[in-house]
C-alpha cells in the first residue's frame, strides 16, 4: 500500500477516534501562543499550562513583556525547565514584534523565523492554531510515530517534516498534528506502545514487525 493512500486510511480512523484533538495548549491571542509553545520546549504541555496561568495575568500586553525584569521573568517560567534561554527568548521576540512587525504576531513562516527562540514547529504551531495556515508540527510524538507507522525513516524533525508534506494531504496537515499527538499520549507510547489496542496497527510498519 503507497504511503498516501495509507495515510489517508491513517487519518480517518484517527479523526473519528479523536474527534476533539487540537492544541492542548491554553492562549487567548497568538502571542500567548506563540508564548507558550516556546515553553513547551522539553516540557509537558500540563506544565506549560499551570506557568501560563499565572503569567498571563500577570504580562497582558507585549509592552508588559518588553518592559519585565529578566532575573523576575525567569522566576515566572523556572519550572518549565531551561528557563534562563525560553526568559531571553520570549522578552527579546516581544521587542522584535513591536520593532518590525508593528506589535503582531507575523502570519509568515519566513517572519515569524526571524523571532528569538522560534523554529519550525513553533512557527507552525502559530500559522496552523491562529491563522489556519496549514503546516505540520513535527513535535517528540508526531516524530515518533510517523517513524513507526512507516510514513518517514529520520530523526531530524525538519527532514521528517517535509518528508511528511509529500504524504499527508495539505487539507490534513493541522489535523494530523492534532489526532498523532493525542494517539502519541494515549496509545503509542515511547516506551511501552499499546499495539494490541491501537486502532491503526494493521497500518503500522512498527506493529507489521514486531508481532
């Protein structure tokens, strides 16, 4: 079976399996978004969420961000882990969107690059989740999965990203996102897989293996 036609059987079973699988991350406006997924570097998105809670009451406007003690900042985000780097990163990208792009979030991925601490997935993360550009985020799940299932055979998360573009149809990509993360965290762990009661084994180059 070609991969496409695969994935397309893939992502059915996983949209009615999933049928409310989106971003587990809590934001209000892209920045806060933007924000939190920059927290979530190397971090659960449950611990991201309970930081965020209180930050986002606390830093309202990008001004607020611009204007923060970095040593008080760092404080505010220390349990998410690597705070010292995520603190420069989200205080400097504040700076930068009200320098050049006016104080928005850019809808670009080419822009939104330019930003401190923000790479591929963090820029698809924003384009698909606050401006319904289609992109695919190639976070620990969807990396391990779609090696799994078979759809790519690389560890680098922007190789696997635009390998999984000549697969997953373009209409899917922000969905794919959403149902493999949600399947990631339930079924197909990393280190114990749950493949007897995993709905898309017989799909799977991984289950096909190892039974």
């Amino acid at each position: 079976m070609k991969n496409t036609t695969k994935a397309k059987k893939i992502i059915e079973i996983l949209e009615n399996e999933y049928p409310n699988a989106s971003t587990q991350l809590n934001f209000n406006n892209p920045f806060e978004l933007l924000v939190a997924t920059i927290l979530s570097a190397q971090c659960t998105d449950v611990r991201v969420n309970i930081v965020t809670e209180k930050l986002f009451k606390k830093y309202i406007s990008l001004d607020d961000y611009i204007n923060a003690n970095l040593e008080e900042f760092e404080q505010d985000i220390f349990s998410t882990g690597f705070y010292k780097a995520k603190a420069k990163n989200i205080l400097n990208t504040a700076k930068l969107i009200k320098d050049n792009f006016k104080g928005k979030v850019p809808d670009n991925m080419e822009d939104l690059l330019t930003l401190s601490g923000v790479g591929r997935k963090t820029a698809n993360c924003v384009l698909g989740n606050c401006f319904e550009i289609p992109g695919i985020v190639v976070d620990t799940h969807v990396l391990r999965l779609s090696n799994r299932i078979g759809f790519i055979n690389t560890k680098d998360p922007d190789k696997a990203e635009f390998a999984l573009y000549e697969v997953i149809p373009k209409s899917k990509w922000i969905i794919y996102n959403h149902i493999i993360i949600e399947h990631g965290r339930k079924i197909c762990k990393s280190q114990k897989p749950q493949c007897l009661n995993c709905k898309i084994n017989s799909f799977c180059d991984y289950f096909v293996k190892n039974n």
